[in-house]
C-alpha cells in the first residue's frame, strides 16, 4: 500500500529536496503541498494523505495550531514535525497539539524515510529515547516554560510504573526485561495506558509521564 504524503513548509527549496527524496521511493507518494499551515490543513481536508511532514515556523497559521486541527479533526491523518534542535522553541507544543514525533531537516535519506513509514503504521516516530531527547533539550532552555501538571486517574500501580519506563525511554524489550514480564504483556499495558489515557500513540505518554511527574528531562 501506498503512503500518501503532503509536505508543509514555507520554504520552496525544502518542499523541493524532500520530493526529491521520496520520489525514487515505491511505497511512498507526495499527493501536495503546502506552504502554511492553513494550506496544510485545507489539503488534510480535500486529500486524506495518511502523513502531514509539518515545518513549524510558517507565516499566518504555524505548524504548532495546523497539527492541533489536524489531529483533533475526523481523519485518521498523522503528523510528523519537521524541525532542528538548535532553534525551533515550539516542538513541545507541536507534539502535545498531537504531533506523532518529528523528523530533523539533516536527517539521512534512509531515516527521513523510516519515519514516515512508521508514523503510518501508527507507531511513535523512531523510538522513544529519540522524542525523550528532544523534550529534554527543549526543557534544559531558560525560556522553556514550565510543564502543566496532570493528574494519572485510573490506572493501577503496574500501569504507573510501565508509564514511567516508557517516559524514561525504554522500549517494549527493555521494558519487559526491567518489570520481567514478557514482551507481549508490556504491549498490553501499553494498549491499557493508551486507552485509559486517551493518549494518541507513545509520543503523548512521554509527555504525560512528563507532565505527571513520574520522570523529569535529566533522567
């Protein structure tokens, strides 16, 4: 099957170089793009494409309100965040607008990819250690503002600890291993905290466990 794509970024050369990079791919296909986030949104409308690849710094309507109405809308379309570490403050908000992950501009072809691959599949983008990382070096920064608090109702002290290995950026192995339980029982508490939570994939409970307190950024 075909993934379809819309590429969303001001800069024309950008849109230009990642065309370039999907279009020798088979499984892959750029259905438009965009070059705001309102163009971005009105394409996820008209076109259904299964992945939004969103550049966050736009004029008029950013990448940051564009994924919230995207994810937030009756489509079943994901959105990859296209950003650097250096200088874009707005990739916290972009993953808790609903953001499945993100994709840095330098990326290796192969990676670039990847993730639009796995965003598809429905999974967290890359791994989790990856979207940890990036939390925590947009938190290290002073003008970083400070982390809302929620509270974890309904879950059990088994899904609590498995939701803060999961902050901490474990993998379903390496989670299995740490509460030794199998690998198929740590999915399921996945399932459970996803469902319980109302969290959109593995990206969102880094963040909640975040937010919660269960882990902090120097972790």
């Amino acid at each position: 099957m075909t993934i379809r794509v819309v590429l969303t970024d001001d800069q024309p050369l950008v849109r230009a170089a990642l065309q370039m990079v999907i279009t020798d791919t088979a499984d892959i296909e750029v259905v438009g793009e965009a070059g705001d986030g309102a163009e971005a949104v009105r394409l996820t409308e008209e076109l259904a494409p299964d992945v939004v690849v969103m550049d966050l710094r736009m004029p008029g309507m950013d990448g940051i309100e564009a994924t919230r109405l995207i994810t937030t809308g009756t489509g079943s379309t994901r959105v990859v965040v296209l950003t650097t570490f250096d200088d874009d403050d707005y990739v916290y908000g972009a993953l808790h607008a609903g953001a499945s992950g993100f994709l840095v501009k330098d990326m290796a072809l192969d990676d670039i990819l990847a993730a639009v691959r796995i965003v598809a599949a429905g999974d967290a983008l890359i791994a989790p250690a990856v979207t940890r990382r990036l939390i925590k070096e947009f938190t290290a920064r002073p003008a970083a503002s400070p982390p809302r608090r929620v509270e974890l109702g309904g879950i059990t002290d088994r899904e609590r600890e498995v939701l803060t290995l999961v902050g901490r950026g474990l993998s379903n192995t390496e989670i299995a291993g740490e509460l030794y339980i199998s690998i198929a029982t740590a999915k399921t508490y996945l399932t459970r905290l996803l469902a319980k939570l109302d969290a959109r994939d593995r990206v969102q409970l880094v963040i909640l466990a975040y937010e919660a307190g269960l882990v902090a950024p120097s972790q």
